[in-house]
C-alpha cells in the first residue's frame, strides 16, 4: 500500500481515507472523550459547571451573539482541560520521574485552564453585568 506520508516526514499511514477515515476518527473522539471523563476529576467537574452554564445561556434574555459567545467559551474551556489531560498523559508516558521539563509541561496545561476559566467569568461578567 502507498503511504500518504514518508517516513522521513514522521507520518504515519492510517490506510484510510474518505467516510472510513471520518468514522473512525469519530469513534476515536469518542474514546477520548470516554477517557477523559472516567479518568480526569476536573474534566467532569469542568462538564458539569459548563452544563449548568449552558443551561443557563440558554434560557437567558440575550441577543443571538451574546448566547453563541457565552456557549463557546464554554466550550474552549473543555477542549482546553481536554488538551491539558492530554499532555499529562503523554508526560506520564514519557516518565514517572519529576523533571523540570516535565513539571514545566505540566504547569504549562494548567496555565492555559487558569486563563481558559478566567476568560469563561470575564465574558459571562461582561455580558450579564456589562
């Protein structure tokens, strides 16, 4: 079989392509979302306060942009705490053992959660007391 990419370039080939590559790339967001929530205590605490936020955007008397943006910093909060989880994973795959790369990697993910969140209370801020 042809690879998409050479080995030189550090690709990988899957050997799929069109709707089979579609579906089990579905089905492997599938699993790291699964992942995510039976491993990571701050991915469902996370699900749980932006469930209950978009609950509220929903019902709340804003205008289309205001509901889309109160949702979507909502979401950017998962996809980060998603991210973080990730490289936490990939750290402790490398390594058990403490390393200031490893920590620096580490405090790097929870930085960006930090600043995910403090953007999540900014903008409902703004639009609820603007």
């Amino acid at each position: 079989m042809e690879s998409s990419g050479s080995a030189k370039e550090g690709k990988f080939d899957h050997g799929r392509s069109g709707i089979r590559r579609i579906i089990y790339t579905a089905i492997y967001s599938r699993d790291g979302f699964v992942a995510a929530f039976r491993s990571e205590a701050a991915f469902r605490q996370l699900l749980v306060l932006h469930g209950a936020l978009v609950l509220v955007a929903c019902v709340l008397d804003v205008n289309a942009i205001e509901r889309a943006i109160l949702l979507a910093v909502c979401l950017i909060s998962l996809l980060v705490e998603l991210l973080n989880s990730a490289i936490e994973a990939v750290v402790d795959r490398i390594s058990l053992e403490i390393h200031p790369l490893s920590k620096r990697a580490k405090d790097m993910g929870s930085a960006a959660q930090t600043i995910a969140l403090l953007m999540v209370a900014a903008v409902w801020g703004l639009v609820l007391f603007g």
